[in-house]
C-alpha cells in the first residue's frame, strides 16, 4: 500500500500540480490523504478544489479554514474567507467543504492504525491545539492521549515533522502551499507499507512560484499583498522549531526534490 498525505494547499493549483505530478514520477500511489486546509488563502480556491475532488481513493479531512468557510454567509466572515466563499458556492464545492470529516482512520498491511487530523487528534486547530515542533514530550502526550493510533498524521503548522512519542510516530506533511523560508518548495509525504512494515519519505517539490504570485495578483483576493510575502518567506516562524525539524524543512542541495525519510 501506497498513500501520498498532504496539507495545506491553500488554493494554490500550480503547486499542488507539482506535487501530484511528483506522486506520478515516484510510481504513484494507491490512495491519498488530504489533511486540510484545501481553498482559502490563494489564488485558485475552486481550481485547487477541483483537482482534489478527482484525485482517485482520497480521504479528506477538514482544517480550519474549511471550518470559518462553512461557518456562515460570506459577508461576515474576514474579507479573504468571503471572497473564497463565494467562488466556491458558485462552483457547487461547499456542500462538499461543509461536510468533510474531522479526521479519517486508515489500517496499514503490517497492522499499523494510522489516523489523519489537520492539527491534531481531535481538532481541526479552530481551538488553538495543535502538534508543533517546539512542543515538550509532556505537551504532545496531552494532545495523543486516547487517539488509537500508531502513526498521527498532521499538517497546519507548515512544517514538515517526524518525532515518536510513547511508541506513536507523529507525522506533519507540511505544506503545498507558502511553506516556512528558507526552503519554499512545496512539500508532501509518501507513506509506502507492506506486511513487514512501514516506510516515510518526505519530499519537497520546486513549482514555479513567479507564475503563482503573478495569479495571485489578478485573482482578485482581497489579501493578495499579505499572502504575497508568506509565499516569497518572508514571515518568521513562530516558537522554536528545533535542529531536527529545521533540517527536515530545508536541503543542503536546492535542486533535490526530496529530503529526508
């Protein structure tokens, strides 16, 4: 069994072309699971939606900007939400974003119970929690207790992540869409299992970023200038992301389109 995970798309087609075209380069996958945050926040919100819904044997699970999107009328939402909103009643998606489930369970060939939120087990980041790099061991067991799972997978961060805590394995896609600098690549993991176990590679994935700002621009959103400078890096990163999760996110070689497993 084969499965690409993402997160964090964002309405940003160009880059989730890539990263779908990489899926096909390494031999494509049996499945996919879509860890959230899927329309809002680019250029493209039914484009990137559309392309999603055809992917073949997809889960999808909902992050938080899908939640403030089937939250209420466009109008009373902020200015970037609405204008998402609105493309995407238009084109028939948000009866499909309003009912998307906050988490899916998946059972690996070697027995593995894997399961997918956006932030963590349980929510969808709308309450604030969610698993981040920086986070004490004692944090994280908070966030796990009761989750059933051998293998958590998360996106929301944007940072790509892989840490085990009392004998579960966490993993963070990271992002399709405006990673954290220095390493602005779109980024997904390839989860390949068999009856003897499991394996992780995570891979970064160049796309031509010139031609997503240029979209972004004549879109028509509302909050093109901010989201602008969070695709060009230039934003820190909250907390203390540490050497191990730092190194997972940016490769010594700028041309490779993987980093490490």
């Amino acid at each position: 069994m084969r499965l690409a995970m993402f997160s964090d798309i964002h309405g940003n087609s160009i880059a989730l072309d890539a990263v779908l075209a990489d899926v096909q380069a390494v031999g494509g996958v049996d499945g996919f699971l879509v860890l959230g945050d899927l329309a809002a926040g680019g250029y493209d919100p039914s484009g990137a939606v559309e392309r999603l819904r055809a992917l073949p044997d997809a889960q999808f699970v909902r992050g938080n900007t899908e939640a403030v999107l089937a939250s209420g009328e466009p109008a009373g939402m902020a200015p970037m939400f609405g204008w998402a909103h609105k493309r995407l009643a238009a084109d028939g998606h948000m009866e499909w974003i309003a009912a998307l489930p906050l988490e899916v369970r998946v059972s690996l060939p070697d027995g593995a119970h894997v399961l997918g939120n956006h932030a963590a087990p349980g929510t969808d980041g709308t309450d604030g929690r969610a698993l981040v790099p920086a986070q004490t061991e004692a944090e994280v067991r908070e966030l796990l207790a009761g989750c059933g799972a051998d293998l958590v997978c998360v996106g929301h961060s944007h940072w790509p992540m892989d840490r085990t805590v009392d004998g579960v394995r966490i993993l963070n896609t990271g992002s399709v869409s405006n990673p954290w600098a220095p390493d602005l690549r779109a980024c997904w993991t390839l989860l390949d299992a068999d009856a003897q176990g499991h394996r992780v590679e995570q891979r970064r994935v160049a796309y031509d970023l010139d031609a997503v700002l240029d979209a972004l621009h004549r879109s028509g959103n509302p909050a093109a200038d901010a989201l602008a400078g969070h695709f060009r890096g230039e934003r820190t990163p909250p907390g203390n992301v540490p050497d191990r999760e730092a190194g997972l996110c940016s490769n010594v070689d700028p041309a490779a389109s993987t980093t490490g497993g």
